[in-house]
C-alpha cells in the first residue's frame, strides 16, 4: 500500500479550498494524486463512479445533496473506499451523524495542511482518525442522557470515537506534566527545571506528544491539547 499512488476525490464547495487542496495535497504526499474534484454531492459521486480513488475528502455543508447522503451512498455503493469528512462543522450531532453513515475520519478545516496531510494518510492506511479539537465535545454527547430511538444509532459512532482517540487519551503521568506546562507557554528548559528533569527527557517528550496529538510543532500540540480538554479530563481522574 505504501507504494501505490493514493487516488484522491475532493469534494468541497467552496472553490478557493477545493483547488487548494487539489495543489497541496500532492506536493504534501508525492504518492498522491487527485484524480478529481467537484462542488456538490452530485458531481463527487459521479467522478467516483468514473475514476475509482481510493479516498474521497468531502464537505458536509454540500449544496442540493447533503455530505451526509454523499457518504453513506458511497459506503453502500463502495464499500472499500475511504472517507475522511474535512468540514467546519464540529457539532457532536453531525459528527456522530457521519461516523454512522460510515465516515471513516474526521478533520477541521481550519487546521495546517501539514495535519490535514497527516489525518488523510492515517485514513489511506485504514486507521480512524478523529480531530482532538473535537473530541470533548464527543465525550459530552457520550456522557448525555440518549433517547432509546437515538441510542443504537450513536453507539457505534461513540465506539469508533473511543477507539481512535485510544492514542491521545493513554498519555503517561509525566507527559501530563509536561503538556500541562507546554499549554503554559514555557520552555523545554524552563519545563525541565520545574520538572527537575533533563533537557533531553523533555524533548522526548514533546516529540511523542507531537506524534500523539497528530501535531507538528510544539505549539499545535498546545492548542490541540486545550481545545480537546484532555488536561482537564486527566486532572479529574487523579483528583
């Protein structure tokens, strides 16, 4: 799988990111090429149909035929092929909504290039991938009273959820330590010195909490680690 060219359908109805995205994205990845791209559902299926990629990258906020529908006929139709929602939606209703239409990752469209590149080759190699910005909000839907009606719908996708966010949540005590004070703005040197460990110790660190949260800079790891609120979870479970 590594070596083969990764096939990729863009569609997003907004055309500067459509096109952007059509640009960026092989330069990112040099195996990859997009292979198409269209401005509503419509248009998307039709170059599925006509050109077999192997991922397809949608919008949900689609004109005449909702991201929803898109991808749920894409998962009856091509059951194969890899879906990864890149969207500004971040409501947990329609998160969970296309999980269980058979999204298999979901990524904020504000983010770098360099993360969305990240998310879409997680996607190609059949992993899950879910944004951390979002996640909290994901585990307030989970922890909310469920109709008994919307209940089998939302298992599932609350499921998917906990099993990629598997990587994020399992931080060691000391990487807790460590991100809390990053999130603070300090220093590798100055977190050692609180720390009262080496330089080098904390470097590590960082770099398995960059490779944890999906991030390339210590920076993005911050702000990732306070939009997903995973510090407070953690301090709520030792409190």
């Amino acid at each position: 799988m590594v070596n083969q060219t990764i096939r990729i359908i863009l569609i997003e109805p907004q055309d500067l990111v459509r096109v952007g995205l059509a640009t960026a994205l092989p330069k990112q990845i040099p195996k990859a090429e997009v292979v198409g791209h269209g401005a509503t559902g419509e248009k998307g299926l039709a170059l599925v149909k006509a050109k077999f990629p192997a991922i397809v990258v949608l919008d949900l906020d689609l004109p005449q035929m909702h991201g929803l529908d898109v991808i749920q006929s894409l998962k009856q139709q091509y059951p194969k092929i890899k879906i990864m929602v890149l969207t500004a939606n971040r409501e947990p209703e329609m998160i969970l909504s296309a999980f269980d239409r058979g999204a298999d990752s979901y990524c904020l469209q504000h983010h770098s290039i360099g993360l969305i590149t990240t998310a879409l080759q997680q996607t190609y190699q059949g992993n899950h991938w879910i944004d951390p910005a979002i996640a909290h909000h994901l585990l307030q839907q989970k922890s909310q009273p469920v109709h008994q009606e919307a209940a089998a719908e939302s298992t599932a996708a609350v499921q998917l959820f906990e099993e990629s966010w598997q990587m994020v949540e399992h931080l060691t005590t000391r990487e807790v330590d460590v991100l809390e004070l990053l999130t603070k703005g300090l220093t590798n040197k100055e977190i050692a010195a609180r720390l009262y460990i080496g330089n080098g110790t904390v470097k590590g660190h960082v770099s398995m909490l960059m490779q944890k949260f999906g991030a390339h800079s210590r920076t993005e790891v911050a702000s990732r680690a306070l939009d997903s609120g995973i510090l407070r979870q953690y301090r709520r479970n030792l409190a």
